[in-house]
C-alpha cells in the first residue's frame, strides 16, 4: 500500500505580485485533487509573514500551503501533466523564491 506524501510549500511573491500568487496558490490543491495526485484532505493554505531579529512585521508576506501527495510517485507524474504545468508554469513568473519541504511525522 502507499504512503502519502505530507508536503509544505513556501511561496515567496516578487515585490507586487502577491495578489497573482496568491491566486494561483488557490487553485494548486484543488487541481492537483480533481487529478487524484492529492490526498483528499484539503491543503491548509496561510499567508505568513517572517519576524526579523527585532520582531517587525513589516517584512513582505509569504504563502504556506500544507497538503499531501496521494503517494510517492504522484509529483513526477504533476511535472509530466499539461494542467499542473499550465499552473506551476504562471507561478514562476509571480515568485522570487520556494521551497518545498517533505514532512515526516515523528510522534
């Protein structure tokens, strides 16, 4: 039987294109669910904004996403689907970094 995969995602928007990803973020797990790559608990999505040494916040915003693959296999088939790139592909274009983070639970 396989596993499912807990994935973290940090977006980090261009300056002024926090709206464009913020868009498309939304549309990532509901896509990647109508083509069976997701498990079916819907991602958790949060705009986040990093504390810097002095605790200001006026640091720019980021977009966290909590979801999970259906399996192992599942994100090599998403870079080989027409529908995920036609999403991830805008995505690029609104982003100045990400980073994706495998979860493992340990208790």
């Amino acid at each position: 039987m396989s596993r499912s995969v807990p994935t973290l995602v940090v977006y980090k928007p261009k300056p002024g294109h926090e709206k464009e990803l913020e868009a498309l973020v939304a549309q990532h797990w509901p896509t990647l669910d109508r083509l069976g790559l997701a498990t079916k608990e819907p991602a958790e999505v949060f705009r986040a904004v990093e504390l810097d040494r002095e605790h200001r916040t006026d640091m720019p915003p980021v977009f966290v996403e909590i979801f999970s693959w259906k399996d192992e296999g599942s994100s090599d088939v998403a870079h080989q689907t027409p529908e995920v790139m036609a999403m991830w592909e805008p995505m690029g274009l609104h982003m100045e970094d990400l980073k994706i983070i495998k979860l493992e639970k340990i208790s």
